[in-house]
C-alpha cells in the first residue's frame, strides 16, 4: 500500500508516475492495472476518480522511457495517474502479487 497525504489550499493538478522495465505488458481494467514481465506479474490499484494513461515511447507528453547507457533511450511502460483535486486529500495506490 502506498498512501500519499495532500494538504492543499485551492485547486492543483495531481500526476502519480510508476515506471516499469522495457520488457513489463501493461494491461488496463479501469483504475486497475496488471503489469506482467514473463510469467511473473503485479496487480496496481490506481485511486479512484483520475485519468489513467499508459505511456510508452511518447513525445507528447514525454514519458514512457528508460535509458540504460549515455544517450541512449527505449520505449518502457510509464503508468500516469492525474486528476484535479482541492482541499486534503489522501491517495491509496495498492501493488498485489498475481
């Protein structure tokens, strides 16, 4: 379980960001997300209620990318979260085995 804490004044745009090995499948279900690299897989609950995006070698936005030497780059899974949100707030993102 990962628990963010907000406390805010106003309005603001919120963006959580998990990032995944270039070899990881994502797959949506919703808020739900399976990312599987071989046989072995993890199941991430997202908070309800934010835009779900899976990035992978994406210009626009940029994201979705890994570099493993100096220049060097490849498409890699990055999982973004956003929504609006106001006053405090706390975010529960869950990563389960299978």
């Amino acid at each position: 379980m990962i628990r963010d804490t907000l406390e805010m004044r106003g309005e603001h745009d919120i963006e959580l960001f998990f990032h995944c090995h270039e070899e990881c499948e994502v797959r949506q279900e919703g808020s739900r997300l399976r990312i599987a690299r071989g046989r072995d897989a993890v199941t991430l609950s997202l908070p309800e209620g934010g835009q779900v995006r899976v990035l992978r070698g994406s210009m626009a936005p940029i994201g979705g990318w890994v570099s493993r030497a100096f220049d060097r780059k490849q498409p890699a899974p990055t999982i973004l979260w956003r929504a609006r949100l106001s006053g405090n707030a706390v975010l529960r993102s869950e990563i389960a085995c299978g």
